[in-house]
C-alpha cells in the first residue's frame, strides 16, 4: 500500500535541522506501518518499542533524560546497538511517563540519532503535558486514506495516473469508472485495515463489519482514557455528527446533541474527539479576506468525522444505497458528499479549511479556503445540479476571486469559476 506521507518521510530525513518526528492521527489510520515500511525501506535497521505493551520500557524516562542510559535500555530489550543509520521508533509514547519531554533531550544532546515517536492519543497527551517539547520537535498528520490513495490500493493505478495528469477530455471518456470508483470509496473509506480486506476479498459484508470493529474500538477508549465525567457527553457527540451532516444547514448544533444544551455542556467533548483526531472542526469566517483566520467565527463550525466509511456505518446506511442508488438515499447523499470532499481537503498539504455563511443566512458556501495567498471559494454537489446561486453572489461580491464547484458533472470552465468532477477533488488544490 502506497501512502503519499512517505514522502514527508523521506524529507524528514534528509532535513539538515532535522527534529524528533512526530505522527499525529487517529487510531488505525496506519501509523505503525508507515513507521515500519519507512524504516525498512529507508534505514539499515530500526528499533521499534511499543509503550502499550512493555512495561520495562513505561518508566525508562522516570530516572532522568540521559540519552547513553536510554540507548541501552532500547539496546536490552529490542536487540538493535543504535547508531545513526538506526530509526528508533516510539509507538504508543502517550503511555510512557515523561515519553514527550524525553524528545527534548533527542533534539538537544542527541541530534545525530533519528527519532519517530507516534501514539493513537497522543494529540490528547500534548495538551495535558506541561512539559510538551515546544519547538523541538517536526510534525506529520495521517489521515485515512485519500481516493488518489484508494485507487492505487484497489489496483487502478492508471486511473489514478489519468486524474494527476488532468486530461479532462479523457477522464471524461472513462467517466463512468470514475463514479463507480468513488461510489465504492464513499462506502469503504480509507481506513487501511478495511481497504485492505476490500482488495483480498471483495465482500461488501466483511468491510462494514471490520468498520464497526474500528468504531467499537474508538468507542472503549472513550472509556478508557476520557475523564470519567466526560464521557458520556463525548459520545453523544460522536453519535450526532451524521445527524448533524445531514441538516441542510450542516452547522452544529447543540440541541441536537441534547435537547437545551449549550456550548459550555460539550465543548470539552468536542476537544477531546478533535485531538484523538476523530473529528474535524471547521469554523464559520464571516468575510473572505487574507488571511481568513482574521474573520473567524468560533461559535459557529460544521463537525466532520474522519472517514466516510465509518460515517457510513456509523449511519447503517447499506451498500446498496450507495451502490446503486436509491430514492430514499436522497437527502443524505449530500452530507456523505460533503464529508467526503472535507476529507480530501485534509489530505492537502498546506490548506486552511473554513466555511463561509452570510450574517443573514440567505447564502452559504460549503467551503472557504486559504493556500498561500490564494482564496478560493468551493460549493459542493451531490449530482450533476449546477444551479449555484450562493457561489456566484460570493464571487460578485469578491470580484477578484474565482469560484470551485465539486459535482458529478465533466469539466467545465467559465468566466467566474471551474467546475470540477468530485473524484478530482485530491488533485486541483
């Protein structure tokens, strides 16, 4: 399996200032392989120590920070004499006491030594460590698959190759593909673990099946590491944000989760799913000038989940509905669209997401971007319906902009905006 992030890797490696790296991202997304495939492609042998499970190696940090006595320690219990063609990888390292301070010491006694450090909450242990090495540290996220990653996986590479050369007369010949590729990824997703059991065995069955493992999973580390108090308010969360999808206006709101609920009830809920990286927040700008972040609005946000397969299952929504079509499917098709689109714009390097709404409420745009110094305004849509009425008032009133639509529709350019296929949406920004 291919994964783009890689490639992060290998410039992290040949990086002069190099840091300790650390991977972010949720449980099951493929951070343990990535390290693994990474070391072993790229280093003459790596030492791996997972924190959940060794419970010599837990307290290794308790003593003090000296790097010769921690050397040894990973020499004992893993076998490997580390030198500086050794990746040393530390998985789980939320479960080691002091794990995130001791990359401070990486960085400043040690440089020469190469250090991955990754953990399924580790985004959670950063904001409750003090000692959290500010500054010492370089960073990579990984997300589930993408659908440029998705297609190579299920072995269309050529199709994948087609979409990055942006030869729009001949995507448009194998359209058809195109929309049974993607139909196919809005079920399955990008989780690596459920793509993988999709290419050996092609059973629509077992893929819903593993996808609600995957969500069990999340589910007893709700449990198992949230505060106690806050628990059951994360989960009311988690299980609204399909509902919440699904409004025409996809804004959050509290009172779904909970009848008369306000923010101070569950924003720690929603900080908490965000750092274990299962949803993503995007915030509301009221205007849409550089930089954006300057016209945020932080009372008012979309949530996402952080795979469109698991919304998929979390939802019971069946193949067929996706598959083939069903009028009942309707109404929800755009919030699987949107959630979607929302997780191919994570996987660009680079990107600030928001979304734009009028203090009226008579006009909303789906998306709001910023690359550089570039604002790029995005609608999105299900089909092939290209009325978009909120997109062009946007753009008459930001004349200097030039509008992105997402649909199901070919190619088309005019003189205020692009419209793109939904299946390229990994591949223009």
């Amino acid at each position: 399996m291919r994964r783009d992030a890689m490639q992060q890797l290998h410039d992290w490696k040949e990086k002069v200032s190099r840091k300790p790296l650390i991977i972010r991202g949720a449980r099951q997304v493929g951070k343990t392989w990535l390290m693994k495939e990474f070391a072993a492609t790229s280093y003459k042998q790596f030492a791996y120590i997972n924190f959940e499970d060794n419970e010599v190696m837990k307290d290794v940090f308790q003593k003090d920070f000296d790097i010769e006595r921690i050397l040894m320690a990973i020499q004992l219990v893993t076998g490997v004499v580390v030198d500086t063609d050794t990746l040393i990888i530390f998985d789980e390292l939320q479960e080691a006491s002091r794990g995130l301070t001791a990359l401070k010491y990486f960085q400043e006694k040690a440089p020469q030594y190469h250090v991955i450090a990754a953990g399924s909450l580790l985004g959670i242990a950063m904001h409750r460590n003090d000692s959290f090495p500010v500054g010492k540290v370089d960073f990579i996220d990984l997300y589930p698959l993408s659908f440029s990653e998705f297609l190579e996986a299920v072995g269309q590479e050529s199709f994948a190759r087609l979409l990055a050369k942006q030869d729009w007369n001949l995507i448009s010949t194998f359209r058809s593909k195109f929309v049974d590729f993607l139909k196919q990824y809005y079920f399955i997703g990008g989780m690596p673990e459920v793509v993988n059991a999709f290419v050996e065995h092609k059973d629509y069955t077992e893929v819903r099946q593993l996808q609600q493992n995957i969500l069990d999973s999340y589910d007893r580390d709700f449990s198992k590491h949230a505060p106690i108090a806050e628990v059951p308010r994360i989960r009311m969360v988690w299980r609204s944000v399909p509902a919440q999808l699904a409004k025409e206006n996809r804004k959050f709101i509290y009172g779904i989760v909970k009848e008369g609920a306000r923010a101070k009830d569950f924003e720690l809920a929603i900080e908490w799913l965000m750092d274990a990286g299962l949803i993503y927040k995007v915030n509301r700008v009221k205007k849409g000038g550089i930089p954006l972040s300057a016209y945020e609005d932080f009372s008012a946000f979309k949530l996402f989940l952080l795979d469109t397969g698991l919304m998929g299952a979390m939802s019971g929504l069946p193949p067929q509905a996706l598959l083939e079509g069903n009028v009942l499917f309707t109404d929800y098709k755009g919030a699987i669209t949107e959630q979607y689109v929302l997780q191919q714009l994570k996987s660009v390097k680079g990107l600030n997401i928001y979304y734009w709404s009028s203090d009226t409420s008579r006009g909303e745009l789906d998306f709001l971007l910023q690359k550089d110094i570039r604002i790029i305004p995005v609608e999105v849509k299900a089909e092939e319906n290209l009325q978009s009425k909120s997109l062009r008032s946007f753009i008459e009133k930001n004349a200097t902009l030039r509008g992105v639509r997402f649909s199901m529709s070919d190619y088309r350019e005019q003189d205020w905006m692009t419209n793109y296929p939904l299946y390229s949406v990994g591949y223009v920004l």
